[in-house]
C-alpha cells in the first residue's frame, strides 16, 4: 500500500471536462499513512451552477460568488499535488477536468494513479453498485457530506487503506500505480477551445502582446504554448 499519496475529489458544473468547469477542489496530502496536508477550494465559474449541480452537491452559487477564479486556484493546487501519485474514486473523471484545466492555463498535468474504483471493480464483481457511497456504506466508513469534495477525497483515501488491506495481497498488481492517460492519440491537433482562445486573447490585452495568430486556426497544443509563454511574460512569441 501507498504510504505517500495525494488522495482528491472535485465537483464539476457537468460532465463533460471539455465543457464543463471544476466549482470545487478537496485533497489530502498523506505522508506515511497520515493526512500532513488539506487543500480545500471552491472555484468561481464562469456560468451559473445549475439547481441540478446544487441539489446533488449543496454548492450554491452564493457559496462560489466570492471564491477565487480558476487561474488562481488551480496552480495552487497543481503545487500541491507536486510529483504525488494520485488516489481518486472513478480518477480519470477528476484527472479528465484537471488535465483539461491546467492546460487552458498552459500546465502540464502528467500523474500517475490509483482507482479506487478499479480495485473494487476487481475485487467486488459481485456487488451491483460500487459507487463511493455504497463502497462506504459497505465497510462502513463514514462521510458526512457525500458530494463534497473533500470529504469524498478523504472517504477514498479510507476505502483505499481498507481495500489494500484485505486484498493488497492477493491482487497487488490492481493496487499499483498507473499512467493516467485523458487525451488519446493526436487530441493534441484538435481546435482550440473557446476558452482556451477567450483565456488567451485576455491575457494578450493584459500583457499588452501583439496578436500575431489565427484564433480560428488554433490547435489546442498551441493554444497551451501561447497561453504558457504569455504567462511566463514572453509575450506569446
């Protein structure tokens, strides 16, 4: 078992991390098989929270007037997270919207994990539901606020320990770390996102950067590279 680990959770405006946008980030660091850190943040969206998202989460959209943007928020967390292994209930999910994130923002996001839910997928075939709150309720771990970030990413770092402790020995390769893998082959050459090009043409006016690209014919690569030189006060060159 994993005795360093970063364990997170977030919650999302949708599904789709192309379209949707990350409202809330929770993590813990652990260190020897002890939480030595939390990172708690709620994000500002740029479009409403949906009465959907608030009734699944609870998070309002008054709960996320006031939070920081995502250009503020998520360095703070790729810092946190540094060179970890990452522990996650369904993690492509999470990993999915974080990748897709920070290379908006022009960062890198290139992790290895663990899935909580592969694990459980091979070791409770039998089991109809294997969702973190029924994977809880079976071992009964306690999470007072399912849907929340943090308290997930805690409750999955709990059903990680208790799920290595019975079965790390009799499948331990499900129990090693994996390359994360979201964009498959060549996504790298698909167009630009609107906000990607909305995010950069801010920043050129901020950086006072001549506009010497094509939006329309940006590819996503790209995007990340202008985005990345531009914040690094290379004036997108």
């Amino acid at each position: 078992m994993l005795k360093s680990y970063i364990a997170f959770d977030l919650e999302t405006t949708g599904l789709d991390p192309e379209q949707n946008e990350i409202i809330e980030i929770g993590a813990l660091k652990v260190r020897d098989g002890k939480v030595e850190e939390r990172f708690m943040e709620f994000i500002r969206p740029c479009q409403p929270v949906s009465k959907t998202i608030t009734d699944l989460t609870g998070i309002t959209n008054e709960m996320v007037a006031d939070a920081e943007d995502s250009k503020t928020v998520i360095p703070a967390f790729l810092e946190f997270c540094g060179n970890d292994v990452l522990v996650g209930h369904n993690i492509i999910f999470d990993y999915s919207f974080m990748k897709n994130q920070a290379a908006i923002l022009g960062y890198g996001f290139e992790k290895q994990g663990v899935d909580t839910l592969r694990i459980a997928r091979r070791v409770h075939k039998d089991m109809r539901s294997k969702s973190l709150e029924a994977l809880c309720s079976y071992y009964s771990i306690v999470n007072p606020a399912a849907h929340r970030a943090y308290h997930d990413a805690l409750a999955t770092a709990k059903l990680y320990q208790t799920l290595a402790h019975y079965y790390e020995e009799k499948e331990p390769q499900v129990f090693q770390p994996v390359v994360l893998n979201y964009k498959e082959k060549g996504r790298e050459e698909m167009p630009a996102t609107k906000k990607q090009v909305d995010f950069l043409m801010r920043l050129a006016v901020q950086k006072k950067a001549a506009v010497t690209w094509d939006p329309d014919k940006l590819t996503k690569s790209e995007a990340s590279g202008l985005i990345e030189s531009l914040l690094a006060g290379q004036g997108g060159k």
